[in-house]
C-alpha cells in the first residue's frame, strides 16, 4: 500500500478505499500483515481489511501527522483465513 498527500493531514485511524489486492474475493475474511520490519513503519500501523469488491480492499491505519507532499508505503501480505 502506498499513497501520497497533497496536504498535511492529522494523525489518526484513516480508512483508505480502492486498494488493489488480486485475489482477494468479496466473501473473504482477511488478516492483513506488514511484512517490514517494525523500524521501517516509521508510526504507521496496518489495523485490518475488508473486500469492497473483488480484487479490492479497503484498508484501516493508524497514521503518524502528515506533512505537504509527504508519502508512505507500507508491504503487506493479505491472507484469507476462510479458503
């Protein structure tokens, strides 16, 4: 997951809608785990996911405060626990 900010944005749980994940079905029940070391998440949490529509998740974070222009990506590996 990876996103970039035009504008400073508070720190907080953010939804984020319309991540790809292929795959991924509208019936899974999913766990969703960075797969970098803590170091390198640098305040930024992955909480869980939820399927909006095949191949598409949206996406629950807890974020460090923002700054203009600011950017962060996050690897992930999505599993579905129920197939």
């Amino acid at each position: 997951m990876s996103e970039t900010v035009l504008v400073a944005l508070s720190a907080g749980i953010r939804a984020r809608d319309g991540v790809s994940c292929p795959g991924v079905l509208t019936t899974d029940l999913l766990i969703v785990l960075p797969t970098a070391g803590a170091s390198s998440l640098q305040g930024y949490a992955v909480h869980h996911a939820f399927p909006t529509a095949a191949n598409t998740l949206r996406v629950i974070l807890a974020v460090p405060a923002l700054a203009v222009a600011a950017s962060y990506s996050i690897p992930v590996a999505v599993y579905a626990v129920n197939r």
